[in-house]
C-alpha cells in the first residue's frame, strides 16, 4: 500500500502539498507538524526585490472562507536563497518555489536566479494568478498565447519542472491550460484564489483596504474541483488540485476528478496541524479499501451521460 504520487519526473511521498502563501517557508507551521511527512511545501511568492505587500486591513473572514489581498510580501529571492531555501531542504519534504513577477523580464530574471540551485529545488511554480498586485501575475494569466509564449522562454532557461499555477478568473481554464502545455510546461496547479469583496455596512466600504480580494477556503471547493476536472480532460500533463481542501475525503475527490497531488492552504490558517493529520487519514483510507496504490484514483471520475 503507497500514498506515493508522482507529477512528472517528480516523486513526493505524499500528494500532500502545504499551498504558496500560508506556509511561508514551513517555519511556523512546523511547530504543529512534522513537515517531512508531507509531499512538499510550495514557498511564499518570490519577487525579485523584497515587498511589503499591500496596505491596510489585508485579512477578511467570509462564510465558509476569508478574503485576502496581502500583495506577495516577501523577503525577496536573495534573502530566500540566503535564508530560507536550506531550512525547506533540511524539512524533509519537497521543495516547489513559488515564482511571481511584475513582467516576462521579472520571470526570465527569477529563473536563471534560481536554476543554479537545482539541486536543492523539486520544481519552479510559476505563480500566473495572484489577484492582489497591479501588474503581471493574473494579466499575463488570462492570455493562452501569453502563458506558452512565457512558459516557451523559461522552458529554454532551465531544467527544473516548471509546474504553472492558474486564475480561475477566465473565461476558460482549459484554454490556459492547453497554453502552459503547449509553451513546455511539466504540470498545471489549479485553482488559485477567486475574486471577491465583502463590505462593511457601517462605513459603506469594502473590508480589504485594496477594495477586493482573493476568496478561499471551503466556498471555493466545488468550482475548484468543476475547474481541476475541465483541466484534466484538456491537457496530458498531471494537475496539482487546489481549493478549499480541508479533509481527507475533499483529498480524495479532488484525485478522482483528475488531480495527482493537491495543494493546502487555508485550512492551515484554522489548523495548523490538519494537513498531517489527512496523510494519516489517507494511509488508513487505503488500508481499509484495499487500495495498493492511491494515485490510482486519479481521473477515474465517471460522468453521467
């Protein structure tokens, strides 16, 4: 019996990935759980400079999830590199590193930075989707030519896996999909945050003091999983599902919808030590069902006709 998974050429222990963002780079939550039982943990959003993120109230709780705009606050590449990229070695697990620019240049320059390091790094997550910064990300994210055209120059600049991580903020999902595939790209990470806003009655202004911001938690499961299995039909490249995961049964109908491994994120917000506690739940899972290997599930959805 394995809860072992593979996206590509990359093999993780677990299909259990702690998402960019939440985790920073595993120190904190590494107080609750042991990160090495984990398949990988995906960095915080590097930029080439350091950023302080957005202004103001950042944070807002919804039904079912919460709101965020916190803008890429980062300690920039360097820092990371200098400090954080051998604590995220040393923690057992995989090492993904989340990749965010202001342009094409941005990424190019993030990429030859880090391919040097490949040695210590499982794969590059190209971060085309953050809804929180003014200029790149989700603009480049929302063009099938842009995304192959960019993917098809990093392609040429490393051997690393570059793993591509989508907005559900388009028209179609699948489309973008079929151009990260196409420009060379080793997996889809699906979805990121949508876009929302809350309001205070009160003032009769938006809680995020950026006005809007990016919604997950459990709210966002169903598109996410709807969006995971457009994406698994279009393209032969795994995907990595993501989106209001928060047990081992969302785990598993994520896989059955088409994903290889999936991500976590704002569950570790609630608690902290819930995604440990899924890999055990999974192992018992397959124990139970006389499941030899978990990654069989994946893409075994049968649609009604």
């Amino acid at each position: 019996m394995s809860i072992a998974v593979k996206i590509g050429e990359v093999a993780l222990k677990t299909p259990i990935i702690l998402a960019s963002g939440t985790c920073g780079f595993g120190r904190e939550l590494a107080e609750y759980m042991d990160l090495s039982k984990l398949g990988a943990l995906s960095s915080k959003g590097l930029t080439l400079l350091p950023r302080d993120g957005n202004q103001g109230i950042r944070v807002a709780e919804t039904p079912s999830g919460m709101l965020n705009c916190v803008g890429l606050q980062n300690p920039g590449v360097d820092a990371f590199l200098e400090t954080e990229l051998d604590y995220m070695v040393q923690s057992g697990a995989g090492v993904v590193v989340n990749v965010a620019g202001h342009s094409n240049e941005d990424y190019i320059a993030m990429v030859e930075k880090l391919d040097p390091y490949k040695e210590k790094i499982d794969a590059l997550e190209l971060n085309f989707s953050c809804p929180n910064v003014k200029e790149g990300c989700m603009v480049i994210g929302s063009s099938p030519k842009a995304i192959e055209a960019l993917v098809s120059d990093l392609r040429k600049r490393t051997t690393l896996p570059l793993w591509v991580k989508l907005t559900p903020n388009v028209t179609s999902i699948s489309e973008t999909s079929k151009g990260a595939e196409a420009g060379g790209a080793d997996a889809i990470v699906a979805i990121n945050t949508l876009l929302g806003m809350a309001i205070d009655i009160r003032t009769r202004r938006p809680l995020l003091h950026n006005n809007s911001g990016g919604l997950s938690g459990p709210c966002v499961k169903p598109v996410a999983l709807r969006m995971v299995h457009d994406i698994y039909s279009a393209v032969k490249i795994p995907v990595i599902g993501c989106g209001g995961i928060s047990t081992y049964e969302d785990v598993l109908e994520f896989m059955i919808a088409g994903s290889s491994a999936v991500e976590l994120g704002t569950i570790t917000l609630v608690h902290p030590g819930r995604p440990v506690e899924i890999v055990d739940e999974l192992n018992k899972y397959c124990e139970e069902n006389h499941i030899d290997e978990l990654s069989s599930l994946t893409g075994t959805l049968e649609m009604w006709r």
